[in-house]
C-alpha cells in the first residue's frame, strides 16, 4: 500500500497549517487552556474555511473525503498544538449516519456547518465502566412516552451539546443481548441536570456527570434499533479509537519537534544538548515510536477506506499510539527539564492532554482484552 499523499491531501494541510498560524497561534491555545474556555473562535475558522463539513456526504452539503485525509487532518491540528477538543466530527457523524433517523443526521448536520457539536455519548455510569453491561440507566414506557432515569459520569461537552446519545437498560428484558437502547434526548430537558468535573487535562472541554431524573423522551427519538445499542456502541468506538490514535500521533509529533529543537539550542557543559549521547538516544527512541505510530493510524485508515473490519486493528491502534504518545511526550518533558514542567511551555499541556487516551474510548486495559480476543479468533483453534 502507497501512505504517500495526494496532491489535494498536501493542499488541505498546507490551508490548515495556514488558518493554524492566523487563528490558532500557540498564544491563543495557552490561555484557552489557562481559562478552561472553549477555543469558539477557531472552531468557528475552521467550520468557515470548509473542516467542519470534510468526510459529509454531498447530500447534505459536505465535502466526501476518505478516513486516511480526515486522521491527517486530526493529527496535523494536534502536531501544530491545536486544541485536542476540535474536529471531532468524523466519529461523531459516522455513527449518525450509521444509526441515526432522518431527523436526527438532520439536526447533526446543522450542527456541523457551523462547526458546534450536536451530541455527546452518555455511556459511562459510575458502576459501568468498562463494563457496559453494568450499566443502570433504564427506560421504560408510560402513557405512550419514554422515561429514562438514571445517572451518566464523564461525558464529555455535556454542558455545551444540544443532545445526547443515551445508552439504556430496559429492566422488563431478561435476555441481556436485547436488553439495552439508545435514545437522542435533549439536553434541555425537564430532570436533566448537568455537573462539570475538575479534571487534571482536558482544560478545553468540560467533562461531566449528568443526572436523569424522570426524563420524558418520545418514540421516535430512538436512536438505531431497540435492543441493539451494545453492537452500536462498538461500532461507534472504532472509529473513535481510531481518531484518538491520530490525535495521539499528532500530539507526539509537537513534543518531538519542540523538544528536538530545544536540544540543538540548550548550551551545556560549553555545547548544544543534542550533542550528548543520551540525548540522541532519547531523540531517536521518539522518532521510531512515532514512525511505528503513523504507520498504524495510517494503516487502519486505509483497511477502513476498503472496507476491511478494523475491530482488531483500531484497538490495537489506540492501544499502541496513546501509550507511546505518554512516552514520547514524558521524554520531550525530560529534555525540556524544568522550563517543560512550567505552565508557560505547551509541553506540559500535551503530557496532561495525552494521558487521557489511555482511558476514555476505551482503557488500555480492554485494548488488550478486544484485541486479544479477536486475534486469538481469527487464528482459530
């Protein structure tokens, strides 16, 4: 397989490291992130220079790109030291567009013209993890509505979108394979209330607990097929991780090359840094895991692009590019020495950002578990 870019691909990141350098200057994102503000004003660039709508389908006026430009896209926000909030519309319309009704992409894509985010995924509980079949929040139906109670923990932009994707349990159903729905609630609804958490990264996006009191849903709000929410959830992470992973390398690609360049400008000991030994092993362990990286996210885009099942290889992928991504990053730190750990160099936004892979879509942990299982099915016995 050919990973060399298109003409049309180098145009669109060469317009993007353009709009980067007018509407995102490293300055913009240090005090977006210092006020733990949404970054409005780039997403609005982006969305009015045409980012918002690549990966759409014509019919509702978007831009039909395949997977592999919209992880470049991801990953060169990420290696200029973009927000790691943004662009997250590739995993978010594909599931739409997957499992969602008339109405529902409708409503999305409004959303995505202008470059704000329609939904946010209520999977988490505080007793259903990573494990999906712990889950609590039911539904059940009353007078020809749908009442949903319960409670949902991390989901992120809960404060912001106007809809959520609600994962539920239908307690009358004792057959745990058909026992489980999803539901577009508004998030405006009566009994829903919305509680941001304080959390160590992320400082962009507000991650919250979300509380489900009695809340009155219709029928045709149904999202996908009832009883089939499990399989729809797993299809919805694939692209997902996979996303994550190109941000996890586009994230290692900053720390390298601002750590590389801080190594041919530290004077020590009467010469550069980069001249010390340690110092290139350190440069060249980076430089191979983000080589094996992209190697990987560009892989995975490319079997999804032909229709390959990627199950397998997105979880490994996320598996392997969120952990090398803490390393690299933790290791630009180390070069960087004290001025790394300041709050005045992005590095140390990167090294809070990027530990968060590791545990939302999916924890490393269940990598192993998806990817080992599926491996071990495919050889046979």
């Amino acid at each position: 397989m050919d990973f060399r870019l298109s003409d049309e691909q180098l145009l669109l990141l060469e317009s993007l490291d353009e709009l980067m350098e007018r509407e995102c200057p490293p300055g913009y994102v240090a005090e977006c992130d210092r006020e733990g503000r949404f970054p409005t004003e780039f997403a609005q660039a982006l969305a009015d220079n045409g980012f918002g709508m690549l990966g759409v389908p014509e019919e509702y006026g978007g831009v039909p790109v395949d997977t592999l430009t919209l992880m470049l896209v991801k990953e060169r926000l990420m290696k200029n030291g973009g927000p790691i909030c943004l662009f997250t519309q590739p995993f978010l319309v594909d599931t739409v567009l997957s499992f969602g009704s008339e109405e529902q992409i409708a409503i999305t894509m409004e959303y995505v013209k202008r470059g704000q985010v329609a939904h946010c995924s209520g999977f988490t509980e505080p007793n259903a993890g990573s494990d999906n079949s712990g889950l609590e929040t039911t539904f059940e139906r009353r007078g020809g509505k749908v009442h949903i109670t319960g409670q949902k923990s991390f989901i992120t932009n809960a404060d912001a979108a106007p809809f959520m994707m609600c994962l539920t349990r239908d307690p009358h159903q004792a057959d745990p394979r058909k026992a489980f729905t999803t539901w577009w609630v508004p998030m405006d609804a009566p009994g829903i209330k919305v509680s941001p958490i304080d959390k160590i990264g992320w400082h962009m996006s507000n991650t919250c607990e979300v509380y489900l009191d009695d809340v009155v849903v219709e029928e045709k709000d149904i999202f996908g097929k009832e009883g089939e929410a499990l399989k729809q959830t797993m299809k919805n992470f694939e692209v997902e991780r996979l996303l994550m992973a190109s941000a996890s390398l586009g994230q290692a690609e900053c720390a390298y090359e601002d750590a590389a360049l801080y190594a041919n400008r530290r004077m020590q000991f009467g010469k550069t840094i980069g001249g010390f030994q340690l110092i290139q092993q350190k440069i060249t362990d980076m430089a191979i895991k983000i080589e094996n990286m992209r190697n990987l996210v560009y892989k995975c885009a490319w079997e999804h692009d032909n229709g390959i099942a990627i199950r397998n290889s997105s979880a490994m992928t996320k598996l392997y590019c969120a952990r090398s991504a803490c390393e690299v990053i933790d290791d630009a730190l180390q070069i960087m020495g004290g001025i790394g750990y300041t709050n005045d160099c992005r590095i140390s936004r990167l090294w809070r950002d990027a530990r968060n892979a590791r545990i939302g879509g999916g924890t490393d942990e269940i990598m192993y578990h998806v990817a080992g299982r599926g491996l071990l099915k495919a050889v046979g016995c």
